[in-house]
C-alpha cells in the first residue's frame, strides 16, 4: 500500500531516486515542455480563429457567441465522462492522442483556408473539435503530476507548468494577432498544428511507468464498476468536501462572467478602439508576463501569508483589473499600455490563484480520484462558459459594447466574494492532507 502522502507510490521510489531538483527529472521536463508547445498552440488557436471571424468573415455579435459557445460545448459536455476515464488510463497516451487529434484538426483548417473553404460552418467544426480534444488533454496532464512527482513537489511542479502557460500566454496571443494581421489566418492555423506536433513528440518520450488506481470491482458484479458509478463517485467526493465544492462554486461564478466578457472585449478591441489584429494580440498576451509572476509568486506566497489569504486577495485584485477597461477610449499609446497593465495585472492574480487552487485540490484528493475531482471542478467552473458566451454575445447586441464590458466584469467580483465567504479563506500555511486514504495503485503497462 503506498502512502497516502505521497503522490508517487512505495514501489515507484525503490525504483529510482527522486532527485532533488525536479529539473534533473527527464520525465518531468518531457511533460514540461509538452505543456509548453501544447499551451502555445492553444492560446495561438484560441485567438487565431475568432479573429478570422470578425476581421475577415464580419461575424457579428451573435456569431462570435455561438463560435466561442462550441469551442466550449466541450466542457459541459464531456468533462465528467474524461475524468472517469482518465482516472483508468495513463495520462501519457491520453496527452498524445489529444496533440495528435489537435494538429490534424488545425491542420484541416489551415488547409481549408489555403483553399478558401475556411468559412463559419468550416470554423465551427475545427473549434468544436480542439475543445474536446482539450479537455481530454488538460485533465490528463493535471493528473499526470500527481502520478510523476511526490506530494511535497505539487506546488513547484504545479508552478513549473503554470509557468509554462504563462510563457504561452504571452507568445500565443501575440503570434497569432500578427500572424493574422501580417499573413493570413490559415498560416496561423499552420503555426498552432506545429506546436500541438512538438507537444507530441515531448510527451511520448515520458518513460517512466505511471502508478495507476487499481480498478475496483462491485461484488454483485465481479467487474470494473461502470462510468456512470466513477463519474457519481467523483462528484460525490467534491460535493462532500467543503473546500472542493467552494472551489467550484467560486470558478463557476468566474468562469461564466469571463466568457461573456470575453466574447464582448474581442468586439471592443478592433471596433470600439480600432485596434488592429497585431495590438489585439499584444493586449491579450499582456496576461502571460503577469501570469509567469503569479506563478513564481505561488511558490512562495501561500508558504507566508496562507493559501486562503492569497487565494481571495489575489482574486480580487486580479477579476477588478478588468474594471478600468470600459473607461478607455480611442487607439492612443495611453490606451494601449492601460491594457497592457490590466492584462499584466489580470494574468498575475489569477495565476496566483490557478496555481494555489490546483496544489489544494491535488493535496485533498485521493490518488485514484484525481481524474475525477479535476473533471467534476471543470464540468462545474467552466461548464457555463457556453452560455456565458451567448450571454456576452446578447449583451453586446442590446447593450452595447461598453455597457456590456462593464456588467460583465462586474460580474467576475461574484468569485473572490464566494471564496471570502468559504472555508477556503481559512486555509493556512500548510496544504490538508487526503480526504480519504488513496486507492491502491498497480503499474500501467508501457
């Protein structure tokens, strides 16, 4: 039986020796760099194609809601199956058959565009098609930490891949608005296969054997319990922990705000402010050197002031940022660099909380229900993007774009005042331990 306090089972470290620093571990800067080209290519996709959208269809309101709206489907819809399903295989093949489905996808649209076929129907099939294969990637390599480092490695490993979405945030925007301003869309669909295909070639060069939850059986039954059973038991166990279940509540809230503030902002940008493609891209990629020093923040704040202190007062620094945006007007150097500073101070604060949530939410949850807890929080914070999408998009067409901008960022403060009010904000220095002893583990097959 391998302790409870450790990520990596007994029979995994006789094997070999941690090493001190998680840099010298192969492994982990295989998943590293994976995340890093893997996130790139995401964040590049995820501003490529709606701009195409809007400077180059002349999709309205509306359609830019439904866009975003099927790219995010995904969520709502597959998040609690993936996480049960996740939870029984290894997160290592998961991860490449999701690069590989996302560079055939973006390549697809890529050459569609090159041939001119890149229309709204063509753009609604490649977003919904990267959003499932998305979120089968994000909970595999959340629960892929937990399998590759120890417990007490969780927060710098977490930081460390947290980083590396940070380093995205910032190229992937910027890339893709220039790309598109500079070349076309279909090139920049190109550059985001090209880096969901070096995320594939990292990943599947992680060797070493995953410790897997062993498959538990119903004695009615003698079988592996159904994905109905895993997926009511995940649910179960966030809805029964009080932290878990105000981690959900506080993203849900947060979740749903940003996806229509999100979907009104990428309509205020080019039309209010007459921002080009390139300066779009800029604003948007602000968040990433923000985001990078939440991450190194997050090793080292919640250790002195508490992970509750630093979770509500990050989220309400970071969700507030947003405030001053509405009050901007015109294309000047002042305008563009009040939104470099909300992005920067955006991307800082909720990094800081990204990364200090997912350490709680992996330090309570037994090992053989981390799929599921991952896929249970997602399914609840971001399975209202949909309609918060449409919502943004319905706003901004009987509101107006700057009215819109305001409610809708407004909106985003509901999160840090959920979490204020919730056991979260007492969490002190040090992470909880397990809910619930870990299931016993045996050895996925290479």
């Amino acid at each position: 039986m391998p302790s409870s306090s450790s990520a990596v089972p007994d029979s995994d470290r006789s094997d070999r020796s941690v090493p001190s620093s998680l840099w010298r571990d192969r492994d982990f800067r295989s998943l590293w760099v994976g995340q890093t080209a893997s996130q790139l290519g995401e964040h590049t996709s995820l501003l490529v194609l709606p701009l195409f959208a809007v400077l180059t269809l002349d999709a309205g309101a509306g359609e830019l809601g439904v866009l975003r709206a099927v790219g995010q489907a995904p969520i709502l819809l597959l998040s609690l199956f993936v996480g049960a399903w996740v939870d029984r295989w290894r997160t290592r093949t998961v991860m490449v058959l999701s690069d590989t489905g996302r560079t055939l996808a973006l390549g697809a649209a890529a050459l569609a565009g090159f041939l001119g076929w890149l229309g709204l129907p063509a753009l609604f099939v490649v977003v919904f098609a990267v959003g499932v294969l998305s979120v089968f990637f994000d909970v595999a390599y959340q629960s892929s930490l937990v399998r590759l480092v120890r417990r007490d490695q969780l927060v710098r490993g977490n930081s460390a891949l947290e980083g590396s979405r940070s380093a995205a945030q910032i190229g992937g925007p910027a890339l893709g608005g220039a790309l598109v301003s500079w070349l076309s869309a279909p090139v920049a669909a190109a550059v985001g296969a090209f880096f969901f295909t070096l995320s594939f070639l990292s990943i599947r060069r992680i060797r070493r054997s995953e410790a897997v939850p062993e498959v538990r059986e119903l004695p009615e039954l003698r079988r592996p319990a159904r994905t109905g059973r895993r997926i009511h038991e995940g649910l179960r166990f966030v809805v029964g922990d009080t932290s878990l279940r105000a981690v959900c509540l506080a993203s849900a809230a947060f979740q749903f705000s940003f996806a229509a503030l999100m979907t009104v902002h990428l309509l205020f940008l080019p039309r209010e402010l007459h921002l080009s493609g390139t300066v779009v891209g800029l604003s948007l990629a602000a968040t990433g050197p923000g985001a990078l020093l939440g991450s190194l923040l997050a090793a080292r704040l919640p250790g002195r002031f508490g992970h509750g202190a630093v979770l509500v007062s990050a989220a309400a620094l970071g969700d507030g940022a947003f405030l001053w945006v509405p009050a901007l007007h015109g294309s000047s150097a002042t305008t563009v660099a009040a939104l470099l500073a909300v992005g920067f101070v955006f991307g800082a604060g909720g990094q800081l909380v990204n990364v200090t949530v997912m350490a709680v939410r992996q330090a309570v949850t037994p090992d053989g229900m981390q799929g599921r807890a991952a896929a249970t929080i997602t399914f609840v914070g971001m399975g209202l993007t949909p309609l918060g999408s449409l919502l943004g998009g319905y706003l901004a067409q009987e509101w107006g774009l700057r009215t819109s901008l305001l409610v809708t960022a407004a909106g985003m403060l509901l999160s840090p005042v959920v979490m204020a009010l919730s056991p979260l904000a007492r969490l002190g220095r040090t992470l909880p331990e397990p809910a619930e002893p870990a299931e016993r583990t045996v050895r996925a097959s290479d």
